[in-house]
C-alpha cells in the first residue's frame, strides 16, 4: 500500500535537511555542499532553490516558527487546563533529552551562535523565544497570575534554557528529569496548589 503522503518537494527538504544540519552542526560549519549532499542533489540545482546560505537560514527560521506554532498548539489542545499545558512544555526536555545532550536547545544554540556573528538574523531567530513566552504568558494569565504572568513565562523559559545548557555540559539525563519534576512543582505552587510547607 502506498504511502498518501505527498513527497516534499526539493526546496522543502534542502529547507528541512538544513535544519538538521545547523542544529547538529552549527550554521557557520554547515556548507552548500554538506546540504546538497544530504538531499542527494547537483550543486547546480541547489543554486537554483537558493543562491545564498543565508536565504536557506531565513527558510529555517520560518520552517523551525512554524514547527514551534504547530507544538504550541498541540499542547493547547492536548492539556485540558493551563497546568497540565505547562506541564506539556516542561516535558518536551525530557521528550528531547537526547538530542539536548547531544547538541543543546536548538533554538537557544543558533540564537547563541547567531549572536556571536553578530548575525542579521538574530533577531529572527529569538522570535521563536518570543513565541514561546507569549504562550507560557497565557497560561499563567489563565491561572490568575496577570501581573506577572510575563515574568514567570520569562523564568520558566530561562529556567529551561539553563537545563538544555546543563545537559548538554555533562550528558546527564537524570538531571533533566530531576529537573523537570522540580518545574512542574514550581508550576503548582504558582498555581497556588503546591504541597504546605512543613
């Protein structure tokens, strides 16, 4: 039985292959030819998708924005209340851990590196940051915490930035999981539903 899938097109996965790429490698060690080798394409025809590598980084931010809006959603349908959504972002360190202590944050790595080139596109790419805080704010609003609802989604994402950092500094999965269970009672107790101090 054949597969009803339609194949992406060639511009598509040289877009989906350099994704990978930028992430596992880095964007300034990822070359022309390490992507038209990982399509299976002619350099010849993949000057005619792309003239430069930094129109394919523009492709992959837009690629990697739309992945991003597509989980958003996922775990707003997924999660029934606004804790279990939260819940939803913590696990995604655990659902990624090894490809976190491989190579970090995909996000958080090509803004850091992005940076450091001093890259115009940076700012592009810590949108997806901004995606990420905008939804993490809701959820607190729908909590009742909207005054700081901005300021816990910023902690919570930078909380989870140190974690992808830590794991991939020592490869330790344990960490992540101890860490995560530490955010979801984190998550509690800004929900007012925390276990009483003793």
């Amino acid at each position: 039985m054949k597969s009803t899938d339609p194949k992406p097109s060639t511009r598509q996965e040289i877009v989906e292959k350099a994704d990978l790429l930028f992430y596992q490698r880095g964007f300034e060690n990822t070359s022309f030819a390490d992507i038209a080798d990982a399509v299976g394409i002619s350099r010849g025809n993949f000057y005619y998708h792309f003239k430069t590598k930094d129109d394919i980084l523009k492709e992959v931010i837009a690629y990697r924005a739309a992945k991003t809006q597509g989980m958003l959603d996922a775990w707003a349908l997924k999660g029934r209340t606004p804790i279990e959504r939260l819940k939803c972002f913590a696990q995604m360190l655990i659902d990624n851990r090894k490809d976190i202590q491989r190579f970090g944050c995909p996000v958080g790595t090509l803004c850091a590196e992005l940076a450091k080139l001093e890259h115009p596109s940076q700012g592009e790419a810590g949108m997806i940051f901004g995606q990420f805080r905008r939804w993490l704010a809701q959820q607190f609003v729908e909590l009742g915490r909207i005054k700081d609802a901005d300021a816990l989604a910023m902690h919570l994402l930078a909380r989870s930035q140190g974690i992808a950092s830590l794991a991939n500094a020592f490869h330790d999965e344990t960490f992540i999981r101890h860490e995560v269970k530490r955010i979801e009672a984190w998550v509690l107790d800004a929900a007012g539903q925390g276990a009483p101090q003793k």
